[in-house]
C-alpha cells in the first residue's frame, strides 16, 4: 500500500476504474486531445464521468445543461447517457476549450446531440431564460466556483420539480470550512451552500469524495415540487 492518502486514492481509483469502466478509444481520445492543446488536467474522473452517466440513466433525464465544458469529456458521457434522442448543452467561456472540445465531439460521434454555446456562462444563461428554453432534467454545475451562487440561481428558472443537479468541486481539499479564505472559488462554494440551504425549492446533501485527482465533493440537490 502506498503510505501517502492521494497515492493510496489513485491506486484505488484504478482498480476500480478498471474494474468497472470498459476500455473506451472515444473517451481516451479526448483526454489525450485535451492534455495535447495544453487544457488543465480537471476533466472528471473516469469513475466520476459514469457516476454522472448512472445519474442520468436513472433519472431516464434526455435534456441536460453542462456549465463549463472545457475539453468535453464529461459532455461526452452524458451525451451517450442522454440516447440519441436526447440533448446535451453545454456552456463554455474560453474559446480555445471550446475548439478542443467540438473537435472531441465529432469524433466521438456525438456532436449531433451537443448544443455548446461559447461566452460567461451567466450570459448564456440568461439567453436560455429569455428564450424560454423547456427546462432542464439534469444540471451539472462544473465552471469557475466563484459563479456557483449566480448560477444555482438562474438553473433554477431552467429547472421543473424533480431535476437534479450536481455541482462539482465543493470540497476543495476542505478549504471551504474556512469562513476567512480569500480565495473567491471558496467563497462562491460558501454562498453557494449557504443559498441552496435556505432555497425552499431545493432538497441538497454533499458527497465528499476521494480520486486520483485529490479529495473534493458533489452538492446533490432535487427541485423540490
Ligand atoms: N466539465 C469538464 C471540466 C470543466 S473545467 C469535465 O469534467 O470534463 C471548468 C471549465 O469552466 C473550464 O473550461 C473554464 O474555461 C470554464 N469556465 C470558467 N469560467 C467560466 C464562465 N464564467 N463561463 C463559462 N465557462 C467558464
Ligand atoms: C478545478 C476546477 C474543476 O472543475 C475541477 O474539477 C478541479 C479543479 C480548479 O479550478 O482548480
Ligand atoms: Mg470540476
């Protein structure tokens, strides 16, 4: 056994991933696409991008909203997840992500599927508002972590009783039990807790979890009727 815990997390997050996450040339394509046009290595997991996948399927969910894209890899999961008559739309800011990730669309051949709409994500969610998009079945909320209050919010007006969504990234190493970091991911994650706690609409719990990316959590909330 490794005696480090984040060496210990990855030779167990391998063991299972191999275990359980059947060899996929689509899915490692873009992870190589990505760490070759130099995107930061923050994709999700292997195991994390089923676990979305489960939660999809088991919520038989066929339009998804996906806020911060970045080279696509958690799209593509829930692209495949939502069937071919589903929707997947995902909201990026950096151009360059956004090329990287059409291109891993097409050859995954999903991109049929795949509405990606380029600029800050409040502003596209506010387009979609305007626009009086049907609402979402599933949310995944995985953009900077200072947005994360103004995003639950406008997911909200996106959302009909029994959508589920996940936010990513609300441990952080367990940097968010500090009422005084500075960090503003920290303090969005903070007034995104905070938020969901006193929203009537929303039921939320908090999974922390270990991978081979460190120690961090999924915020799980359900509109509520
Ligand atoms: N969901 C992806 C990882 C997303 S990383 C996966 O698991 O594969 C976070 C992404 O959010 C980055 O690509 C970043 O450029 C994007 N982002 C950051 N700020 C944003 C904003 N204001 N609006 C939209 N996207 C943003
Ligand atoms: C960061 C962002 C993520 O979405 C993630 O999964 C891990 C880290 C970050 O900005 O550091
Ligand atoms: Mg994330």
């Amino acid at each position: 056994m490794p005696d480090k815990p984040i060496d210990t997390w990855k030779t167990v997050d391998d063991f299972f991933a191999e275990a359980l996450v059947a060899p996929d040339s689509e899915l490692d394509a873009a992870v190589t696409a990505n760490r070759k046009a130099d995107l930061p290595a923050i994709d999700v997991t292997p195991l994390q991008g089923k676990f979305l996948e489960l939660m999809i399927r088991g919520t038989s969910a066929s339009r998804v909203l996906e806020i911060g894209t970045l080279g696509g890899y958690s799209t593509i999961w829930m692209a495949r997840a939502v069937g071919s008559g589903g929707q997947v739309v995902t909201l990026e800011l950096d151009p360059h992500h956004a090329e990287v990730a059409q291109r891993n669309f097409k050859q995954a051949n999903v991109d049929d599927r795949i509405e990606l709409r380029l600029g800050p994500a409040s502003e596209s969610l506010a387009a979609l508002v305007a626009e009086k998009s049907a609402p979402f079945d599933f949310i995944f909320i995985d953009a900077d972590k200072s947005g994360y209050p103004d995003y639950i919010r406008r997911c909200l007006s996106l959302s009909r009783p029994g959508t589920l969504i996940i936010a990513d990234n609300v441990v952080r190493d367990g940097k968010v039990i500090d009422p005084d970091d500075p960090d503003p991911n920290i303090r969005g994650v903070r007034r995104f807790t905070e938020l969901v706690a006193a929203e009537p609409r929303l039921s939320t719990t908090v999974l922390q979890t270990v991978s081979s990316k460190g120690y961090d959590g999924f915020a799980i909330s359900i509109v509520l009727p």
